[in-house]
C-alpha cells in the first residue's frame, strides 16, 4: 500500500475510536442535516442512516411521476461546500418529494468535510446529496428544474471530477450508475458493482475520476455539457509555459507534476488544487485547498533564499483549477534513505559495519535538521508537519531539503490559519499535547525533528500515540544494542524543545572514534534466559486476557477489533475475522473459545455469494479452523459450499487461489479420510498442471487480479509448489512432484543477491525486497526447509540454511504475521522444528523478545498493534492473534497452523 493510501486508510478508519480502527459508519451523526430532512419530508417518508448517508425515501402514491427505484439509470449529485449544505436542503428536498424520487444526503457536516477531503477517493469524492431518477425524462425534467432553483442562489460546490456539470451549475452535476447495482464477489472477499447492459452482460460499475458512459448509452445533453479537463497528460502545457511531462502523485484536491519551464529550462514542480475540495470552516469563512496552495506559495516566498526550501515560480488559475510552480529538487525521501539497502539500520544492527556507516550520517542529518529548522523560525514560520516524506535528501552529499509546506504558518498568522496548521500532520511527529491547543508553537517542529532522527534509528514512531510508554522501551534496547547515547540524549533535548542542549551534546560526539558492543545478552551455546520464558508467558495470558474483555458478539461486521479489511471482507475470515482470534485462544486459554464466541461463529450465515473460496480470506481457511475448533459439522458443510465457489479457479495462488483451497481439502483428507476432499485437491492439482507457464527447467502463475508473475508462498510459485508436493505424498502421482519442484526452483532463480543476502520482491520489476512470510524471504524460506524434509534433498537444506540466515533481523517495521516480525520468527521456528538445529530457536526467542517491544497494555488488556501501529488489531494477519500463535508456538512447537498438515498438537 502507498503512502497516500495508507493515510487514507488510517484517516477513515481512525475518525471514530483512539484505539480500534472502525468503520465510518459507526461514528455517531450529529442532526444539523437530520433535524432539517425530518422538517422537509411529509410523515409519510422515511428517513434512515446507511454508513456515512442518511437516505430518503416515499411511498409510490405520492406524485404519479414516481416510480420504483431502478437498477441504474442517470443520477442528479448535488455538491456543496459546507457552509452552503443546509441552503441545498431547503432548495432541493421540496424538489424531490414533489417528484416522489427517492435521494440521499451526507449524514452531517464532518463526514461532508470527510467525502471532500484531500484523502478521499476521487471518484467518489464530491457528493453532498444523490438523487435517484427512475427514468430518462424524469431525469431531464428534474435537474432542469433544481437548475432554475439553484442558478440564482449563492451556494457552491466542488466539481465532481466523475461527473458532468449540468449547464453552468455551481452545484449540479450528472453520471449513469448503479442505483441498485447487482454485487459480485472478488477473489479477495471484497465486492463490485455492476451495470447491466441490453444484452444482459455485466459491466464494471467503475468510479472513474473523470465523466464515462457505458458505450450503449447516450448523454441527453451532450451538446449542452461542460467538463473537467481530464488529469493533465504529458506534454500539457499550462499557462503557455509549463510543460508537464508526469505526474507524481494524485489526490482530491489535486495532482502534483513534473516537467519543465519553457522560458528557463528549468525542472519544475506543479502542483494544483481544486477549488472546494479539502474545506474546513474558521472565522465564519470557508478555506480550501486553493486557499491552502495559495498560502503555500506565499510560505515559499517568505522562505525564499533558503538553500534547502524549493523556490518558488508561479502561481496561477488555469480553467477551475489553481497551479503552484516550484523549483524542482532532485533527490529521494528521507524515509526512502534510511530505507537502503546500505543505509538501513534496525533490522541489521548487529551486522558488522552497520552502526559505523550509519552514526556519522545520524549526526551529519541531526546537525542539518536542527540548523534548517532555526533559520526557518528566524523567519517567523513554523513548518507543522515534518515528516520523512516530506523530507528530501540526495543520498550522496546528504543535503536536504524541506517539502509540501502546506501546513506552515507564520507565527502572527491569523487564527483560522494557525489553527489550521495545528490541526494537521503525520502521525508519529505530532507533540502529545499538539491537539490540546488551538494553535502552533515552536516546541512542535522541535518535537518533530526529535521523531524524525528517533525513526532513523528504529521507524516505529506511530505507536507512541496508541503506547507512549513504548517511546523510551524502543530507544533504551537500541542503546543496549549498541547506538550511542549520545543519539538518545540528542532525541530527548529535541523531545523537551532543548535545542541548545542538543546541539551541545552533538558538537561534543565524535562517531567515529569507534562504537561499543555490548556483550550478547544470550552466549553462544547457551540457553534462553528464563525471564524471555516468563515474559512470553505473561504476555500469552494478558492476550488471552484482552481477546476475552473485546470480545463482542453484539455486533455482525466483526467479533474482535481488526484491521480494516474485515469491513471490506467478511467477519469470519483467517486473516482478519473471527477464526484466527477464536484458534490463539483455543492454543492458550483453557476452556476457551468460550460459548458466546463458537455460538456467534456459527451463527454466521456463510454462502458463495459473500465468502471466496480462498485460505485466508475465505471459505476454505474457515473450514479449518471450524475443524480445529471442533466445530467438525460446521466444517464439513463449509468444505462442500467451497467445491460450489464459482471462483475454484479464479487464481492459482496460497492466499486466494486453487492452491490454497486445495490444501484444505489435503487437509480435510488427513483427518477425515473422505476420499471427496481428495478428488478435489486433484482438481485444483490438475487445473495448475494445465496453467503454469514453463521455462528452463521452471514454471510459473500469472495472477489474474494485476496480471503479474509474484514470487513467494502467498501469492507466488513457492506457495503453489509446497501445495503440489502434499498433493504428490497424497496421491504418488509423480507429475505433481516434478511441477512442484520446478515452482519452487523459479522462486529460486529469481533471488536478489546483494550485501543482505538473498532476498525476493513481490514480483517481476518490483523495486523494493521483503523478509516477510507471505511475500519475501520468510516465505520462501519456509517452503524450501520443508522440500528438503519431505524430499530429502540436501541443497535444499543448505539453501534454507543461508535464506534463515540472511532472513534473520532484530527488527521489521510491524510486529504482524503476514508482513512482519512474527512471520520472521515462524520461519525461525520451522528451521528448529526440521533441522533440529538450536540456534534457529535462540534466533526465534530473540525475535519475541522484540516483539515484546510492540506490545500495548491498556483496560482491554494486552494487545498489539496492527500494520500501521496506530490501532489495536487483534488479527490473525496483522495483530495480536498471529503474534499469539507464533509465540504460542515458540513455547510449544507444533505444526503450523494452515501451513502442515499433520494432525493439531502433533509436532512436524
């Protein structure tokens, strides 16, 4: 996931709790637009809330005009900025009741202010109300007349870029769509909407950032509409001067390009901001992005003659739309930088040599950031959101420079503005006490830069505002582990605004007069120390402890707080439902799942429609843990809805596809003996035979989703190959065993080998290699360790060997299963379990230890965070529950859940 992206995505989903993510729709609505709706609609209406929408609906009687809502038709979308909503109201509802059309209006102003924000989806950005047409003339005749009640009045909205204006309307705009689209279900467990065609065909109902229509309908006033320009494509010209050559990135309230001023050529920067979008209200005005470039332009001026800030070059409006033109810097983000592979500290600290590169580039980057910010104050600006991405730095000379500085202000700026700027940033770099004030103050940007070299050290500052406690436990074990204390005392003085005494302690340091090593705290040889035991132990208990006291099966869209994808998926699933939760307890907790837990997952109605057949988003990962739950019944009949799953064969991969699935039904076999749960593993045997694509001596999956080739055991050969070698054990039919083979050998071939090791991208032309399980090394590694036991092979062995070791970190970015640290450690433990080898042990034991780190204590008990660290999940993929289970495992070993096949409790 992007950046942009997972800030969205933590933006939503973090509105309405501190501690868990959830969905918009359970944020309590405030009833401005409630209260003006039940004064506007005949008693004879309803009135209901759906997720962030209150909808409005008649019955048939009240005009012969109405008529029953279709499937899809041509929808009237009202925008409105916020200040202008409750005008829209009074014009538009009457409208529609005297019409008898059914329509709906964000539920208050917040989640008004959330479907226009800059973090919003674009297509689907922009809508204040929707209204629902039955037919083409109703249509037409409708937003004639709501344009004759609008036109005159003063309200305003954003342009809806997936939509058409309707005439000059300020607020009226237009697109064909889905009113009562039919869903279908992807692989994923997510679902889409569909338009049906005159031949009855399905058609992606897609929200696309600029107006489409189906290729068989026609616009009734094509020759009357105006538009959007579409995203500038390259070789736009703008302003007669500004060559745009790409786009960096997209957001609602605009694009940010490259290219080149034609008068200088000179690289340029373009950024543009769409009028209306990204609004917020202070000092009875209304403020935009356009207001938000505008006040950027005017930071870089003031800023102007700073090495290190971008020079500014113009500001103009072309159509609708406002455009800031900046020098262009040419360098990588400091996120980016630390990231390197010759730069990156954490994961590798023990390594030889790795503290020695990085600590002159710490202090040379500490001195840099602190000057920087100085000479910014000396002008009276306070910067407000320093980030690593909002950080450039050339990787050679190490010179830097500031970004995106949206969020500065001056310190005599008004109040709407200094309230504006105190309001926003990035998590993890935002003062504690940031959001008790209603303005910036210098000790932000210094508490900022103090986060900024924290996460040069270990990036893990998101979790401090879900643990505080975890900002000293983080830095501490990274001084045992060798860093300087002087890089500690530096980050304390910034934490407390104590610049000068930063800057003493940083004059003073001498990083290269060498570097302390402590003493291993575990000997080689030696044991695992009996407080590691009783941690982990304790920490099983507080889990347990903490699911038990979440736990709540009130509720049918989830039963414990997870990751977000369990509203966009299903509540049952391995990877974010029920089932990974519900198997730690089973593994730790006597007599647990308790009753109220099993009864909700049985009551769970469970069908094709809504739940793929995969492993861990779907039907078959739910089998089985209904099988090892006990649940023997319940899992038997999921087993037979899975084998009617229209999308058997929708992907060849582990986690979604024929693979996974077919090693539940291997699964199924091993402990039931039914010979149907066989035949159906040969058929998704057979159905990879036919489509691996194969080539010098190796064979390989396309992935239908992103038609990409993926290394690795999730969505990869590797994954597909350990299902194929079972299937060969199972059945002695030696063509899977050779295919198998030939999977895992283009894995092989396709290794990174750099000064880390061997390590994998997610696939073909990726950028960027993983350690982790479902895509990485982890996974890979797992796979190879168990060809080498159950084929005897030895080069197997050895290269398992040397992919643990180059596998083998302190530290990875989350604590999680899927992509993180509990997923290094299971590898760990498989290496132990099948080479009998015990400093694969040590090296797992040494992994929870850091693990530990991660942990958050609260009333609800003892939890971990899930992928972004702002939230608990208590989750199978991302939080608590996988982490349970590895450390479950770590003291018991077993074989692996959804991985081996051997009976539960039975070692591998």
């Amino acid at each position: 996931m992007d950046h942009l992206a997972a800030m969205a995505a933590h933006h939503h989903y973090g509105l309405v709790d501190p501690r868990y993510y959830e969905p918009l729709s359970r944020r309590p609505i405030t009833d401005e637009y409630r209260d003006v709706l039940r004064r506007l609609l005949p008693e004879d209406w309803g009135l209901q809330r759906g997720d962030v929408w209150l909808h409005a609906y008649g019955p048939a009687a009240v005009s012969h005009r109405a008529a029953e809502t279709p499937v899809q038709g041509f929808k009237i979308h009202v925008s409105s900025t916020p200040e202008h909503a409750l005008r829209l109201l009074d014009l538009v509802v009457p409208v529609c009741v005297e019409y008898g059309v059914a329509f709906k209006a964000a539920a208050d102003p917040v989640l008004l202010g959330v479907l226009n924000s800059k973090l919003q989806e674009r297509g689907y950005s922009g809508k204040f109300m929707t209204v629902y047409p039955p037919d083409v003339r109703v249509f037409t005749e409708l937003i004639e007349v709501l344009y004759r009640r609008t036109v005159d009045e003063a309200v305003e909205g954003p342009y809806i870029l997936s939509d058409r204006r309707y005439r000059d309307s300020s607020v009226l705009f237009y697109r064909y769509g889905g009113f009562r689209p039919p869903r279908r279900l992807n692989i994923d467990g997510t679902q889409s909407t569909y338009l049906v065609s005159p031949t009855g065909a399905y058609v992606t109902d897609r929200r696309l950032p600029y107006f489409h229509l189906p290729q068989w309908i026609r616009d009734p006033f094509v020759a009357e509409s105006g538009g959007a320009p579409e995203e500038q494509p390259d070789g736009t010209v703008l302003n007669d001067r500004y060559v745009i050559e790409g786009a960096l990135t997209f957001s609602n309230a605009g694009g940010v390009y490259h290219g080149t001023d034609k008068v200088t050529l000179e690289p340029i920067v373009v950024k543009e901001a769409r009028r209306l979008t990204n609004c917020w209200t202070g000092e009875d005005r209304t403020w935009d992005a356009v207001d938000v470039l505008r006040h950027e332009y005017d930071m870089l001026r003031c800023l102007e003659g700073l090495d290190f800030v971008p020079r500014p070059v113009d500001l103009f409006r072309d159509w609708e739309h406002t455009f800031l033109v900046e020098e262009r810097i040419e360098g990588i983000s400091l996120h980016d930088f630390w990231a390197q592979d010759d730069t990156i500290l954490a994961p590798y600290i023990r390594r030889k040599g790795r503290l020695e590169l990085f600590l002159p580039r710490f202090r040379n980057v500490a001195e840099q950031l602190i000057r920087m910010v100085e000479q910014v104050h000396a002008r009276g600006v306070l910067l407000g959101d320093l980030s690593p991405n909002n950080i450039l730095i050339d990787p050679v000379t190490l010179r830097m420079w500031f970004i995106d500085l949206e969020c500065a202000v001056r310190e005599d700026d008004e109040a709407a503005l200094l309230e504006y700027g105190g309001r926003l940033g990035t998590p993890g770099f935002l003062h504690p006490e940031r959001f008790l004030r209603d303005r910036l103050l210098p000790c932000d940007d210094w508490y900022a830069v103090a986060m900024l070299l924290y996460g040069c050290v270990v990036p893990v500052t998101a979790l401090f505002g879900l643990s505080p406690a975890a900002r000293d436990v983080f830095l501490d074990e990274f001084v045992e582990l060798g860093v300087p204390s002087q890089v500690k005392s530096v980050v304390t003085h910034l934490t407390a605004g104590a610049v000068n005494e930063a800057k003493a302690v940083l004059a003073q340091w001498r990083p290269e007069e060498g570097v302390r090593r402590p003493a291993a705290k575990t000997a080689a040889g030696e044991g695992v120390p009996d407080r590691l035991f009783a941690e982990v132990h304790r920490t099983l208990d507080g889990l347990a402890d903490g699911l038990l006291r979440t736990v709540d099966d009130g509720r049918s869209d989830r039963l414990w707080p997870a990751d977000p994808m369990v509203f966009a998926t299903n509540p049952l699933s391995v990877a974010h439902g029920a089932c990974g939760p519900a198997l730690f307890l089973r593994a730790v907790a006597p007599g647990a799942p308790p009753n109220e837990v099993v009864s909700w997952m049985r009551r769970q109605s469970i069908d094709t429609d809504t739940y793929p057949p995969g492993l861990y988003l779907g039907l078959a990962g739910i089998a089985w843990a209904f099988h090892d739950l006990g649940l023997t019944d319940r899992a038997e009949s999921v087993m037979q809805t899975l084998y009617a799953s229209p999308l058997l064969f929708e992907e060849p991969d582990m986690f979604l596809g024929a693979a996974g699935w077919g090693t539940a039904s291997l699964r199924f076999h091993a402990v039931t003996g039914a010979q149907n749960h066989l035949e159906h593993a040969v058929r998704a045997g057979e159905h990879l035979l036919t489509t691996a694509q194969h080539g010098e001596g190796t064979c390989s999956w396309r992935r239908r989703q992103d038609d990409l080739v993926h290394y690795g055991y999730g969505y990869g050969a590797s994954g597909i190959a350990l299902f194929l070698l079972h299937l060969h054990l199972a059945t002695g039919d030696d063509r899977f065993r050779s295919c198998a083979v030939r999977a895992l050998e283009y894995d092989l071939a396709h290794a990174r080998r750099t000064e880390l090791g061997m390590q994998w991208p997610r696939f073909q032309d990726d950028t960027v290699v993983y350690p982790y399980w479902i895509h990485g090394s982890a996974g890979i590694g797992s796979t190879v360790v168990r060809f080498h036991h159950l084929l005897g092979i030895e080069r197997y062995g050895d290269l398992a060997r040397r992919i643990a070791d180059d596998t083998y970190v302190k530290y990875s970015y989350t604590p999680g299963l899927f992509e993180g640290l509990a997923g290094i450690g299971e590898f760990m433990l498989d290496m132990h379990c099948f080479t009998g080898e015990e400093r694969y042990r040590r090296n797992a034991f040494d992994i929870a230890e850091t693990l530990l780190w991660f942990r958050t204590e609260g009333e609800d008990g003892t939890a971990f965070p899930g992928r972004w660290l702002t939230r608990v999940s208590h989750d199978y993929a991302t939080g608590s529950a996988g982490v349970g289970l590895f450390l479950s495992r770590l003291l018991r070993p077993r074989a692996r859940a959804f991985v081996d096949l051997a009976l539960p409790g039975t070692a591998t």
